[in-house]
C-alpha cells in the first residue's frame, strides 16, 4: 500500500478520490468548486485529490481539466509533477479512465498488470495512468491500487 496510487470512485455519490500511498492523517483544501487537494496533516505535501460530481462534468466532452498546481509526491518523491492541472478522460463505451499531468494521448502506456497502465513519455517518465473496467471495478466500493514502479524515472 505504501507504494501505491488509490483510486476509488463512488458511483452513487458521483465522487472520485485518489490518494497517493499510505493514509496518513490529513485535511483537504478546496481548489474549485467541489475540486479539493488533500494535503498531509505533518508534512504539508499534497497526497491526493478528489471530485465532487465526477461524471456530471465530464458527461459532454468526455474530458475534464482541474486546476491543480501541486506535484503528488511519495516519500519525498515527485510521482506525477503538475503542469498546473490534471488532466482526467473517461471513456463511457470502453470503460476507461486516464488520469494525468498531460494530454491522454501523450505517451505510451506500459502495463502494469490486470488492466492498469502507466502512462509514460519517451524517457520513461511517469505521465499519468489508465485503468481498463474502471466502472466495473468500482461497483463494491472497493478502491482501485495502482503500483508505483520504482524503477521508472519520476517526471521532475
């Protein structure tokens, strides 16, 4: 888990979290409306995010960009660096979500096993990532982990 990228989504509730390694004791700071970072309570780094009304705001382009200015950092690592915002595409037919720094379709993906991906750019840096079934997957309220390779270059 502490390695990990969570990503849950509440169907019922419309809310999409992702949290970045361990749970730590935090808070969450609002970016925008029903936008929030969540920040961890010691060390101040930004361990996350989390959508208010998902699917509501995506329902016509399919795409969504959020301000989001801070880098999701993993013991005083920068895992995916900002450019200012994420990007997030979900794609009703294929049941496909990306979330990422970048364009979705910058990159290429590399597969981490059981139909999540990592989204990376030429050096192997780490874009952003993809999961295949997403809806699926989230139908018990279970989150999603995506396991952070440590031996992939971290985009800084």
């Amino acid at each position: 888990m502490k390695n990990t990228l969570r990503i849950y989504y509440d169907g019922e509730g419309d809310l999409l979290e992702v949290i970045l390694g361990k749970p730590t004791s935090g808070y969450f700071d609002m970016l925008d409306d029903g936008v929030f970072q969540r920040l961890d309570e010691k060390t101040k780094e930004t361990r996350g995010f989390s959508i208010l009304s998902l699917k509501k705001r995506i329902e016509d382009s399919m795409s969504l960009d959020i301000p989001f200015s801070a880098d999701l950092v993993l013991d005083k690592r920068v895992v995916m660096k900002s450019d200012g915002q994420i990007h997030i595409h979900y794609d009703v037919e294929s049941d496909l979500l990306e979330i990422g720094t970048t364009d979705c379709s910058k990159g290429s993906l590399v597969d981490l096993g059981n139909g999540i991906f990592e989204r990376t750019d030429g050096a192997g840096n780490i874009l952003g990532f993809a999961i295949f079934s997403f809806e699926k997957r989230t139908q018990h309220f279970k989150p999603i982990n995506v396991p952070i390779q440590r031996k992939r270059k971290i985009l800084a």
